[in-house]
C-alpha cells in the first residue's frame, strides 16, 4: 500500500471514530432530554431530583446533611415569583389530575391535595403545590448562622385544610403578613383562608401526645391571608337573620290563614 493510501486510510479511520463519538455523545442527550422531568415546565421550578436524598420520617427534623439544600430551596423561593410560583404548582395539580380516572372523567369534582399528597408523598416530593386552610399555630425563630444566604428569620405555620382532618402541615417561610409577624392576631386560635404555595421537602416526624406522627413539611416563599373583613362578616350575618326572619314571617301567614280557614269551615258548618 502507498503511503498516501496509508494516509488516506488512517484519516477515514480517524473520522470515523470521531462520528460513533458525536452519535454516542447525541444519544446521551436526546436521553438525557427524554427523562427529563414532565412536571417541570417553569425554568424556576427546581428539579425534583434535587431532593432525592432528603430522607422522609426521620427523627430529628431536619438532618444536619440536609440543611444546605434546605435553605438553598428557600433562598430559591425568595428569588422567584409568587405568581409564576402558583403557576407550577396549578400546571403540576393539573397532571396530577390527569392520572386519575375520577378526576380525568369529572373535572367539576375537587381535587383533595392534602389526602393524595399525605398517601402518595413520593409523587409530590420536591413539587410545588398549592393548598389552603386554617392556621393553628404560627411562630417564627431565628434562622440557622452558619446558612450561607443571609436567610434571618424563619416563620413556622401547622395548617389544616379541609380533607385533612386533624393532620397538619408544617409550613416553613421566610415572609409573613405584617399582621402575623408577631404570630396569631391577640385573641386569636386560629385564622382561615391561609394560602401557601411551596415545594414539599418531606415528611416531618412530630411528637403527639404520647406518640409521633407524620405530617407535610412544605417550604415556601411566605402565607397569603385574605381575612374576611366585618362588614363581610356583618353583611352575612345581617342576611342570615333578614332570611329567618321571612322565614318566619311566612309560616305566620300561612298559619293565621289556615285558621282562617277553619274558623270559615266551622261557621258554614253550623249553618247548614
């Protein structure tokens, strides 16, 4: 073989190495891209695999291997949008739905978020998600020195929503309305219509009573409370009372004409 054949032969071999190199390097990306996770479609949403190591239902609260990403995902939470926020979190609710043939078939029936998240917390883990309810208990404490995001307080809210019963979710932000910075308003239990939009970290252990017990543990950018004004409240109470009092006003006529009635019937009865 000439030596220009010899040439000509090692550079097709050469190129040939270099095209199986750029196929099998394209491969892994159109791989890696079709795993890529269906539910995030906001760029600000994190990717669920971020929190695959977190460990669910372990004892201690937040594990001392955890606390970076912890605070990095609220440090996220300040950095984006409410509103694109809820955004991810209505499109992630709306998959969800889909995958079930009760909700896929009545889109008119409410969606229980607390119920499927609380049974299927794998699903949800590391997703955003949008739930509202009642707070119980809010208080806030100083955030851990050593987090590298200039993160000062935290805020700790245990809602309860409407299919969850007696079982909590421990909301964990950075921003509270001005009326809750100081905790519950003076007087106050309980406040309603709490609206929390965050990503689900894991299942918290607690302690109850006598015994522990799981609940929620969300991350969130800060609690939306729309309290219903008093003249809201007043104008409710002013129709309830102005209905029961119709009400009664017609079973009043309606019982003074039935006596009516009979007191007619008897006189024509004594006539004939």
């Amino acid at each position: 073989m000439k030596p220009w054949e010899q040439d000509m032969l090692s550079y097709i071999r050469n190129q040939g190495v270099a095209v199986c190199l750029t196929a099998m390097v394209l491969q892994t990306a159109f791989a890696d891209e079709s795993q890529t996770d269906p539910f995030r479609p906001f760029p600000d949403q994190l990717a669920p695999s971020l929190f695959n190591e977190v460990e669910d239902k372990a004892f201690g609260g937040i594990l001392e291997e955890e606390k970076a990403l912890y605070y990095y995902v609220l440090k996220h939470l300040q950095e984006t949008s409410l509103a694109d926020q809820k955004q991810a979190a209505e499109f992630n609710l709306q998959q969800r739905r889909s995958e079930m043939k009760l909700f896929r078939e009545h889109p008119e029936r409410e969606f229980p978020v607390f119920l499927d998240l609380f049974k299927n917390s794998d699903r949800y883990k590391g997703r955003l998600v949008t739930l509202t309810g009642r707070v119980r208990k809010l208080m806030h404490y100083p955030a851990a020195d050593d987090n590298q995001y200039g993160i000062n307080t935290l805020y700790e809210a245990w809602m309860f929503t409407d299919d969850s019963q007696q079982n909590p979710t421990v909301v964990i932000c950075t921003e509270v309305p001005p009326a809750l910075k100081d905790g519950l308003p003076d007087g106050t239990d309980v406040i309603d219509h709490v609206t929390v939009t965050g990503y689900l970290f894991k299942m918290y252990v607690y302690n109850a009573q006598d015994t522990s017990r799981v609940a929620p543990l969300i991350l969130a950018k800060q609690l939306e409370w729309n309290p219903r004004t008093v003249d809201e409240q007043g104008g409710r109470l002013f129709s309830q009372i102005l209905a029961g009092t119709l009400i009664i006003l017609i079973a009043g006529i309606a019982i003074a004409i039935w006596k009516a009635s009979q007191r007619d019937k008897r006189f024509r009865d004594r006539r004939g």
